[in-house]
C-alpha cells in the first residue's frame, strides 16, 4: 500500500488527453513538490515534471504537472503510442523523512 | 558524459550480504544528494535511502534501517550501498540516482534467495 495513490491503470486513444493523478496527504504534497517519472520496460525511470509543473529540457509541451491541496495531477495531451509506459509520482514526506513514490499507473494507448 | 554506473549485484542467499556501488561521472558529484531506489520484479519504486552531498545526513526506508548502510566516496565519486541480513523481499533491481532522481543508472538486479 503505497503512501501516494494513483489509479492502476488508464488507457486513451492517439490525440486523446488524459490525466493521471495522485493522492497524498498534509505531510507530503501539501508542504511540497511533486515530481513526475516516466518507465518503459526494462529500462531507467526518466523524469519528466520537477517541481510540481517544470519539464526537465527535452521533455515535451504535451507533458505538464499541476497540484493543489494534498494532490496532483500529470496531464498528458495529444497521445502518442509512445506514451504508452508506466508513470509514477513522487514527493518528500516530512513525516516519514524519506521520499514516497505511488504505486504507478499503467497507461496504454489504444 | 553525465552517467552512474551501477556493480555488485548478484544471487545472495537469505540472510547474507552484498556492497552496491555506483560511479558518477560527467558533473560535479559533491553538488548532489544522491539516493537509491528499488523496483521488485513487476512492482512500482520503493526510495531505499539518501545522502548528504558531504555524507552528514542519511535517511531510510524503515523496512532497511538497521540492516542497510549508504555511503559515499566523494573523492572517487562513488556511492555504495551495504546491505546486510538481506530478505527474500528486498529482491529489486537497485538503481543509483541523483538528487530528486533528475538521473538514473541503468539499474542491477539483486536475487535473495536458497
């Protein structure tokens, strides 16, 4: 059971947006920054939002990052099978004085 | 190039020990905290722990404290990871990254098991 809640799994059409959120509580969201990691089998995770909505050079205008309140969201735009990938979020928890990542959330483009 | 190179992985039976490292290569490694984080055969991330750019300040995951220790070697830009009394759960690919995981190596499997 992952500190951070995203949904399992999410699927959309090419050219579709969708919207991948995450929950987390007053002790980690709240007080701070969320990051956004993208993961293709097998391979490193590869970040892809920094704090809360900022994209990493090289990173698509497709991707972007909001929070607010206890959680936040990555939208993606304009799908592309590419996209197809697990994502995850991830945050400083101050009560547990570690970082917390969710659980991930499967995204298959149709 | 701006690169970690994870080693030391391997089969371990339960109970027993095995060293991680990672080289930085290609930035200013004494900038950045730098941390590892682990990813069981078709799991999500689990943060396993961190370090101070001057190697001041650890944290960890509960589920390793006492059993794992995080370093660091900022003269041979090294980070390492012991682990000890190691479980049949903390068979994971391990994977180096930096600060807030802006860099990630290529990971290296570690199997516990008899």
């Amino acid at each position: 059971q992952s500190v951070l809640t995203q949904p399992p799994s999410l699927s959309g059409t090419p050219g579709q947006r969708v919207t991948i959120s995450c929950s987390g509580s007053s002790s980690n969201i709240r007080p701070n920054t969320v990051n956004w990691y993208q993961q293709f089998p097998g391979t490193a995770p590869k970040l892809l939002i920094f704090g809360n909505n900022q994209r990493p050079s090289g990173v698509p205008d497709r991707f972007s990052g909001s929070k607010s309140g206890t959680s936040a969201s990555l939208g993606i735009s304009g799908l592309q099978s590419e996209d197809d990938a697990d994502y995850y979020c991830a945050v400083w928890d101050n009560s547990l004085n570690g970082w917390v990542f969710g659980g991930g959330t499967r995204l298959t483009v149709l | 190039e701006v690169q970690l190179v994870e080693s030391g992985g391997g089969l371990v039976p339960p109970g027993g020990s095995l060293r991680l490292s990672c080289v930085a290569s290609g930035f200013t490694f004494t900038d950045y905290w730098m941390n590892w984080v682990r990813q069981a055969p078709g799991k999500g991330l689990e943060w396993v722990a961190n370090i101070k750019q001057d190697g001041s300040q650890k944290n960890y995951v509960d589920s390793v404290k006492g059993r794992f220790t995080i370093s660091r070697d900022n003269a041979k830009n090294s980070l390492s990871l012991q682990m000890n009394i190691l479980r049949v759960e903390d068979t994971a690919v391990y994977f180096c990254a930096r600060s807030n995981f802006d860099l990630w190596g290529r990971g290296i499997l570690v199997s516990v098991s008899s």
